[in-house]
C-alpha cells in the first residue's frame, strides 16, 4: 500500500494550493492506497474525512496535523515542525515549546500517534530541541522541502537516534502529491494501523518517477538562473526580475543548497544506510 504522509491544502493551510479533495484524487490517480492530510494546526474530523472519501473512492484519507515546536533560550526565535498522525487531535495544535516536547511523547503513548520530524534543517543549521529528551518516530530525508545536501546528516540523526527515515511529499498543490511516499509492506485500515507499520519499519522509500522528472525539469532551469545570477553579483531582485520563480529557492541556492528531490532516498529500507 501507497501512502503519503504529509500533505497540505487549500481549507486549512494558507501556504496550499488546491482543496482537499483535489489532492485525495490527485493521489488516487497517482496510485496511492492512502494520503495524510497534515495541515497546520487542524485536524480533520471523522466527518471530513468520511466526506472526502465518499467523493473520491478508492482512497483511504487519513488524519495528521503540522505543528511547531519553538525553540528556547539562544533559539527562542527558531522552530521545528512536526507531523503528527493521529486519530486524536490531542491539545498542542497551537505547538509546543523545545522545554515541552515531554507533552508530545505523553500524546504518543496515550494514543499510539506517529511523530514525525518535517525538514530538518530548513530554518535553522540544528535541531531546536533536544532530540536525546525526546526523538520522534521518523525524521524526513526526502520531501519538497528537504534539501538534498542533508541526506547523510539526516541518516546520521536516524541512527543516532532510533529513528526511521522516511520520505514524503509535504505537498501544497496537486503536481507534487506523492513525488514521495512509502510503500508499505502491507495493507492499513486506520491511523493506529499506520502509525505501528511506520514505526516498525514496514516500508520503503519510494518516488513517483514521472513526477521526480516533471519537478527536476522546473526547479533545475530555476537554480541554473540564480546560480548566474550569483556569478554577475546580482541578488534577489535581479533573479525575480529574469524570471525567476519564489525568493525562497535564491536563498537557498545562496546558502549552497538545492529543492531538487533528493533520489538518494528511493529504495531505502531502514535502519538506514550511512550514506
């Protein structure tokens, strides 16, 4: 079975795209048994999730929610996000502080939730909290927002850890539902279900092949404009200005970095492999 375990859309996430029901069905027809919808700080109820399935059958829409956890003291400006699938919307939708994170693993043994560290390393060069106190289920190594230049950093959290690598789509619009996902070994009925299969390692990494070609063919031209926009000394402005697309994308490329999909990641079982 198929599943996505991070999407976002359009109802309750101001950064997506597309409605809800546009990115279960672009996930059906992509070939997924299942998608995760993990918006900021909502949690679908029974209902909605009843009615997005009803809409379009053949899809299992399971229930998620992204939230922050804040740094302290030097890193009081930084955060983290963090998805978690869960039947139950618990009471940290408004996040957590890094002196809190002992809340999240309270919720994990009393509902059985799967916690899962989103993209590390976008905001900030470390992890805000102390993942020794508490370490989520898995850690992202491929998704939209990760970049590629991580993946042994990444690894080495997981082993570190105990940890389970895993690759998702964190997708805001259609085109990008399930670039990655997991393929599980096994079919999965509930969010309980879901969550001991993740964490048991009853996976693989995987792509979808023509939708890692289509995102190489649009991000690769834009990083090949900011890199010469760099090398005539020009900036933001003159990237935009060329044509180029989201300010985000010239930073990260300014940083040494890439939003190319990291394919590195297709195929792994975990424990993971060092490199």
């Amino acid at each position: 079975m198929k599943v996505d375990l991070h999407s976002h859309t359009a109802e309750h996430s101001e950064c997506s795209k597309a409605p809800a029901v546009e990115m279960v069905r672009a996930a059906r027809d992509r070939g997924l048994g299942g998608l995760v919808i993990s918006d900021h700080r909502y949690h679908l109820t029974p209902e909605e999730c009843r009615t997005l399935e009803e809409a379009v059958p053949g899809i299992r829409v399971f229930r998620g929610a992204e939230i922050g956890v804040r740094g302290a003291g030097k890193d009081a400006a930084a955060w983290e996000d963090v998805v978690i699938v869960s039947d139950s919307p618990g009471a940290h939708l408004d996040g957590v502080s890094a002196d809190e994170v002992d809340r999240l693993a309270e919720f994990r043994r009393e509902t059985g939730a799967l916690v899962i560290l989103a993209h590390p390393f976008r905001y900030h060069p470390t992890i805000v909290f102390d993942l020794g106190r508490f370490a989520p289920d898995a850690i992202e190594i491929a998704s939209v927002q990760v970049d590629p230049k991580d993946h042994d950093r990444i690894v080495g959290l997981a082993r570190q850890h105990g940890m389970n690598v895993v690759s998702n789509s964190d997708a805001h619009q259609t085109n990008d539902v399930g670039l990655f996902h997991l393929d599980l070994d096994a079919g999965v009925r509930t969010e309980r279900e879901l969550a001991e299969a993740v964490r048991g390692g009853a996976f693989t990494l995987a792509a979808d092949m023509p939708a890692l070609r289509q995102r190489i063919e649009r991000i690769g031209p834009m990083e090949d404009l900011a890199r010469r926009v760099l090398a005539e000394g020009g900036g933001v402005e003159d990237y935009l200005a060329r044509g180029g697309v989201h300010a985000s994308l010239f930073e990260r490329v300014v940083a040494g970095g890439s939003y190319m999909p990291n394919a590195r990641a297709v195929g792994l079982r975990n424990p993971p492999r060092d490199s």
